[in-house]
C-alpha cells in the first residue's frame, strides 16, 4: 500500500527468473529482462503475448466487488480457501486501535514499523464471517490458507523487523476468530529456510504442495520453492531457487507473488496519480503481472492488467490462484478507496 515512502529495497524489487538482465523499453521504462545463465545474454527480451503462464490476460471478470473489511485500512494480500468458499485478506492495523494487553490506541504508523496486522475472512460474496489480529508478524505481502479438518491454517511472514515491520521468518497458525495473537507467542513456531534472509513472504500451491517463499538475501530478492511436507519437517532444501532481475519504475511497488503449475507469478503496481503525474488513469495503470518458469527460472513475459480501469482508487494489492469448482483462476486485488476506508475489488483470469 502507498505510505508516501520509496522502499527500494522492499516494494521496488528487481525479480525474475534465473539470472536476468537486458533490456526492454515499454513506455520508456527500459525493463532489464533476460533470462538464461548468470552473466550470459540470450537472444533477445521475452515479448509477452495473450497468457500469462497457464493462465489467458484477456478474460479478465470480476470476482468480488468492492468489499469492506474487518477494518478500514486497505488490503495487503488475500489467499483463497477453496473447500469452504471463503477468502482471507490481510491488512495493517487501522489507526486507534487498543488491543488486548496494550494501555492506550496504537497508531497506524507505529502498527506498520511493529507488524501488526488484521486478518479478514470473508465468505465468496464478500460478507464478513470473523478477524483476529496478529501483533508483530509483518506487512502480508503475500499469504496462504490451508483448510485441513476442523482448521484452517494461515501461512505468513512472522518476528516482524523492529525498524521495516516486514517479517524474517515463516509461520503457520491456526485461525481463531476474534483472537489477539502474538509472534512472540510460545504457540507459534517459526520456520527459518534462509538464515538471515529479510521481507520474508509465503504463499501456498495446495495442488501441487508446494511452498513458495519471496525473501531477500544480501541485497537480491528471490522466491524459493519447497515441497509442503518438507518444508514442515523443516527441511529447507528448495527444489528452485529463482534470481532476481527485472527492474520496475518507482512508482511501481512489489504487491506480492503466487505459485502454480510451472510458474510464478508477480504481481507489481501502484495507484492511479494525478494526471500530470507518472500514473494517470488515462495510462491505464501500471499494474503488470511477470511470470517465471520454475523449471527453467527464465522470465516468461510481462503482462498489463487492464482489467477494472473506472475504479476510483486502483492500487493492486495480492495476487492468488483460486481453484472453485476445480477450474484454476488467477486473481488479482485492488486497493480502493471510499469516504472513510478502504476496500477490496476482485478480479480474476481463467486457465
């Protein structure tokens, strides 16, 4: 979400797949793309064509409608939980909020450096069915819901970063309706797969039981894929480890990053400026979504989202697969602003 600060190193990441670099001007942003070994130029930039990875950008239909959540913050990320129709949002803390424990209302910005978060389940028509709050977790790039049995389980970044409020870990916690909880808690157990890594991220591919995680190492922000079972047992040798290597303009942030089939998708953005500014609505945004072969790590195009260009206030926000009905859709959310909160829009692409 836009806070009026430039995070180079956390919303402006350089990705793609394998090792990357070359050029490819679109709009005058020259796009550094190239996929193949480290140091080795391959035959020219990736043109992107009709589909994304398995997935057609011409279909583009509403999934959810503009949707109030538990509170008036915008979302972050949003995961589906396919075996009872609902979805889950995350968000930052709303601004004079005082928790369970805490003396007196926190702020928003202090929620956001802290890492406390709300999470919202939402039914598929967008009615609220329950929140928790989880204090001290991250800034939920991206996420993942497992429903087993009687629980459902939330994946997410965790020991939020004292001065970013983006998590270094990753945690997988039971939902609990109305609850506080607390990363410190002794409940929670945390899964390290990259020692030291920062802005730590997961997101779930239930069909093929995978773990994708977005971190950044050293300076280089990378996704690593890692089969579930393993991954639980804590064992953190990743089947693919995917370099960095596409730049993006400023304005155009890291919004979070989804796992299915052969590919990885990224989803990037901003919101609409004013129309002297680098992002009019006239542009048609710059919401892109980027995908990388996960056999290969070469980049695989990048596709603009053009779906839902009259919203008001259109900064996309998570990107996830959907499986309902067992037909796989990639769904993209937006940001959007009303009077006095902000909401979610949903919007989806089919296989």
């Amino acid at each position: 979400m836009a806070d009026g600060t430039t995070h180079f190193s956390r919303r402006n990441l350089l990705f793609a797949g394998g090792a990357v670099a070359a050029g490819l001007t679109v709009g005058g942003l020259s796009w550094a793309l190239r996929a193949g070994a480290d140091g080795q130029d391959d035959a020219g930039p990736v043109a992107a064509g009709p589909t994304a990875g398995a997935f057609d950008m011409r279909t583009g239909t509403q999934l959810l409608a503009q949707t109030p959540l538990f509170n008036t913050t915008g979302p972050q990320s949003f995961a589906f939980d396919d075996t009872n129709g609902q979805v889950y949002v995350l968000q930052t803390v709303e601004n004079g909020i005082r928790l369970d424990g805490e003396e007196d209302p926190v702020d928003s910005r202090d929620r956001k450096t802290s890492g406390d978060m709300c999470l919202t389940r939402l039914s598929s028509s967008g009615k609220t069915l329950g929140h928790m709050y989880l204090r001290g977790f991250g800034h939920g790039i991206s996420c993942g819901v497992e429903p087993t049995g009687q629980r459902t389980y939330i994946w997410v970044e965790g020991r939020a970063d004292a001065e970013s409020g983006y998590g270094r870990t990753v945690v997988r916690v039971p939902f609990k309706d109305g609850s506080v909880l607390d990363s410190a808690d002794d409940s929670v157990r945390h899964f390290d797969p990259v020692p030291g890594s920062t802005d730590v991220s997961p997101a779930l591919d239930l069909p093929g039981q995978r773990v994708l995680v977005s971190h950044e190492e050293g300076g280089v922000h990378r996704f690593s894929v890692y089969g579930m079972a393993d991954f639980l047992a804590g064992r953190f040798a990743a089947a693919q480890v995917l370099k960095a290597g596409v730049q993006v303009k400023q304005e155009e942030w890291f919004q979070g990053c989804a796992l299915y089939g052969d590919h990885v998708y990224v989803l990037t953005g901003g919101p609409y400026t004013g129309k002297d500014g680098d992002n009019p609505r006239k542009s048609g945004g710059n919401t892109y979504v980027s995908v990388i072969d996960v056999r290969t790590g070469k980049a695989q195009g990048r596709h603009h989202v053009t779906v839902a260009p009259d919203l008001v206030y259109r900064e996309p926000e998570g990107i996830a697969v959907a499986m309902a009905g067992g037909r796989p859709a990639l769904c993209v959310g937006f940001s959007v602003k009303t009077q006095d909160r902000r909401e979610l829009a949903l919007y989806r692409f089919t296989a």
